[in-house]
C-alpha cells in the first residue's frame, strides 16, 4: 500500500513542477518585457550622451505627459486606435479636430534646441492646425500618424520594429 501511494505522489510532483517552472518562465519573459520598454521610457527626453533633447516649459499646464517622449508615444497610440487597421476609412472628424487642438496645445509648450526635432513639430504643428480648422484630408491624418510613429521609434529608442516611413528628419544619434 505505502508504495502504492509513492507512486501516486511522484506523478504528481511531476506535473506540478512543469506548471511551476513554465509559469516561472512567462513571468520571468513578461518582467524582461515591460523592463525593456520601461528603460526607453525612462530615457526618452535624454540623448546626445545625456544632454536633454526637449523639455516641456515650466507650467506647462501638460501634467498628463511626464515627458515629451511619452507625449509621442501617447499620440502615436491615439493614431494607433483611431487611425490604424483600416479605420482610416471611417475617420471620426470631431475626434481627429479634439485630437489636433491638443497636439497644439501641448507643441506649444514644448523646448528644443534640437533643429531637426523643431522641424518635425513645427510640421505636425502645420498638420494638425489644418485639421484642427476642419479641412477634411485623410493623406494628412495619414502624415500625423506617420510622424508620431517616426518620432516614437527615434524619440524613444524602440528596436523591436521593421515599420518605418523615414519622414521625419529628427534621427535617435544612438543609432548612428
């Protein structure tokens, strides 16, 4: 019987350590992941070995971004979700309007010594004004869109895509 009831408890023992070691697993990938992205985060107004890139002006009144790269990351992800998998073709207007009035908002309280990332707000800035005053032109949401995502993946050093439209003349000087 004590046998029996051995065997019974190492069959058991075996499935139990699989469950344990690839929950571990997922676990341990998912930290890496989110501390992976979190470091492009924490670095995203800080390039050129350190020295600071843009800055928001001092009351700003813009508490919802902490810095001008999560700025971007927050309007490429609006673009994302209103713009992109084909829901350009059914474009909210009033939306993409709120959307280009608080672009503006926010670039007018943003400093940069930076020519090339000045060059590419005061182009989003143009961009989102023409939106703002109602013209309808889908090939300019589609330009934001693509500026944002730019800037996003130059801005905030991501390294995991292969999408990238090279409108933007600010470049990361990490990546050479």
């Amino acid at each position: 019987m004590e046998k029996k009831s051995k065997k019974k408890w190492q069959l058991m023992v075996l499935p139990a350590s699989l469950f344990l070691l690839a929950f571990g697993l997922y676990a341990g990938y998912t930290m890496w992941e989110q501390r992976s992205h979190q470091d492009a985060r924490d670095g995203s107004n800080l390039k050129n070995g350190g020295q600071t890139v843009a800055l928001f002006q001092e009351d700003s009144g813009h508490e919802d971004y902490s810095t001008v790269g999560g700025f971007i990351r927050e309007f490429h992800t609006k673009y994302n979700d209103t713009l992109g998998w084909g829901r350009i073709d059914t474009v909210e207007w009033e939306e993409q309007r709120e959307i280009a009035s608080e672009i503006l908002s926010v670039l007018a309280t943003v400093e940069t010594d930076n020519t090339a990332l000045q060059a590419d707000f005061d182009t989003i800035s143009n961009y989102s004004r023409t939106v703002e005053e109602g013209i309808r032109d889908k090939k300019i949401l589609l330009q934001l869109h693509r500026y944002f995502h730019d800037l996003d993946i130059e801005f905030n050093s991501y390294k995991d895509t292969k999408d990238y439209f090279n409108v933007t003349k600010y470049k990361d000087p990490e990546k050479g």
